[in-house]
C-alpha cells in the first residue's frame, strides 16, 4: 500500500501545491481541514481515492489524532494573517503547531515538515512572528528531525499578495502601500512545495531552511514591476508608518463595533511585520541547499496577472494589432 501524508492546511495557498507534489510521488494524501465540502477540489490532484480532504482542527486534540493516525509524514501549512475569533495567532501558530508534532510523536509518525516565515522571532514586535516562533520550538521540542521551511513573501496564481495590489490598481490612479522601502525576496509557491516534499520523502536533513527567490526587491520596486506586468500607471505612494499604525488601529475599532461584519484591511500586527525587511540571513541554509534553483518573478507573475490589465486576455492581441496600424 501506498505511504500516507497528513497535510493541515493542504487545500490552502501553499498546501494544495504540496500536496499535488506528493500526489505525483505516488503517495496517498490526507488533507485535514476544518472544512473539508469546501476542499474537494484537492480529490483531482490524483487517481480515484488517492487525495482525500478531511475534517481537522488543529485547535481540538481528537481530531488532530483522528488525521494523523497511520500516516508516514505529516505537513503543517495552517497559518493566518490576522486573528479572528478563536483563531488567534497562539491557538493557530504556536498551540496549534505544538498539538501536531506532539501528536505526530505518540502516533508515531516518522517526519513533520513546518511551514514558518522569515522573520519569526519571539523578539519581534509582531504577535505573528512570535507565534510563529514559538510554534517552530515546540515542533523541535516534539519532532526533532524535523524540517522548518521559512519562506519569504509567497507569490503564485492564488496569492494573497500581488493579486491584491492588483486589484487595488484598477480603482484609481494611486497605489498606497506601507513600508515602501522594505525589502522583500519573493518565492515561487511551487518551489516552497519542492522544498516540503524533500523533507517529506528524507531526501533532505531537518532543520531551519529559509527560502528566497533570486531576486531581492523593496516593497515600492515590486509594486512597480507588478504594475508593469498589468500595463498600468500608477503612483506608488508610502505611507509612513505613524500613520499607518493610527489607520490600523482604527480600523480595528470598526471591526470591532461591527462584531467583524467589517474586516480590517490592516492591522497593527501587519505594520509590524512590514517595519522590518522580509529577505533570507546571511548563512542561512536555504534553496541552495536543497538542490532546487528557484524561480524569477518575470517568469511567473504574467501568467496569472494578465486579468488585471485593461483588457484583460485580449492585451496583447489589442497590442499586436496597434503595432500593425502604424
């Protein structure tokens, strides 16, 4: 019989990726997710029966077990932005990652991979780096071959980044951001899955890996390319950051007063994180290590970016044709 992977979080951004990956390697994959009707679409990754979403919460003890019983390896890819409810950055990142890998021992489950961030720190300013943080100690605590993966900021067709701004620049001809000056290195999200899936099979050592795209760009430089690859102009305002943090901090009170029927397009954890340059340290083990040569944003980012331009799938045509008049 096929080995098995648990993958939390695997119909997400990241864990879908890794998941068809592991699907490919022959691998039977369990895909735990609190809701897995919603998750379905993970069932294509393989043959009949191979990728199976199921119900998971990694707040709750039982169903953490429930989906790590029998497995060979385990992958945690449950992480948020901002905190909602019960989902708070300790029940999620810290709590939560602790419930896996110490579940993952006494079941016996024989590698765990973590995904983390660059930048976690339980120095940082941000309750998201410090969970995150803290979440990879328990996980060595627990798990100690285990492999961490601390990607830079992720881009890909369902990324919560450039697709966002994106957006934002059809509806005027400004484009506000905070921490213009920030660097970040961007990663190809199926380059964090190749890397997930290296650890998965053995096929490299745990440990801390961070991961980085080729290319190191501050925050206003990544707005601009992102907005030539949409054929748009805009002026790429700084925000700066007293002012950023009032903004968040009252957007966080309407949140509040509306009982979140109004979610915060930013906050006060998010100004944190963006204060401090998101790029892989000097000496860190990383892609190199690996084996795996990542990809250049250029070579990604119009593939999926396109339907943000004026005339969307028609762009170049409309280009073509123009060049043919004069």
């Amino acid at each position: 019989m096929s080995k098995l992977v648990t993958i939390f979080g695997g119909s997400g951004f990241v864990g879908r990726y890794i998941a068809r990956r592991m699907a490919q390697e022959g691998w039977r994959v369990r895909v735990a997710v609190r809701r897995p009707n919603e998750a379905s679409f993970v069932r294509t990754y393989g043959v009949v029966g191979q990728v199976e979403p199921i119900l998971a919460n990694v707040r709750d003890d039982d169903s953490v077990r429930a989906a790590l019983h029998g497995a060979e390896a385990v992958v945690n890819c449950v992480g948020i932005l901002a905190e909602s409810g019960k989902n708070s950055f300790k029940a999620v990142q810290s709590e939560g990652a602790a419930r896996i890998a110490r579940i993952a021992a006494e079941e016996g489950v024989a590698r765990m991979v973590q995904l983390s961030a660059i930048g976690a720190s339980e120095g940082s300013d941000s309750l998201y780096a410090q969970t995150k943080a803290r979440g990879e100690a328990e996980v060595l605590a627990h798990m100690p071959g285990a492999m961490i993966l601390r990607p830079s900021i992720v881009f890909g067709a369902e990324d919560q980044f450039f697709n966002r701004f994106a957006g934002m620049a059809r509806l005027g001809p400004l484009l506000p951001v905070v921490g213009a000056e920030t660097r970040f290195q961007p990663v190809w999200v199926d380059d964090v899955a190749q890397a997930a899936v290296k650890g998965v099979l053995g096929t490299a050592p745990g440990g801390v890996y961070e991961l980085g795209g080729p290319e190191v760009m501050s925050f206003r430089e990544l707005m601009q390319l992102m907005l030539e690859v949409i054929r748009r102009r805009r002026l790429v305002v700084s925000i700066p950051f007293p002012v950023a943090r009032l903004m968040a901090a009252g957007f966080g009170l309407g949140e509040k007063v509306t009982a979140g029927l109004l979610k915060a397009p930013l906050t006060r954890d998010q100004v944190a994180n963006l204060a401090v340059d998101n790029v892989v340290s000097e000496g860190a083990r990383g892609f190199a290590e690996l084996g795996i040569e990542p990809v250049v944003m250029s070579g990604v980012l119009p593939d999926y970016l396109w339907r943000f331009r004026a005339s969307g799938q028609y762009s170049d045509i409309k280009k073509s044709a123009q060049n043919l008049r004069q």
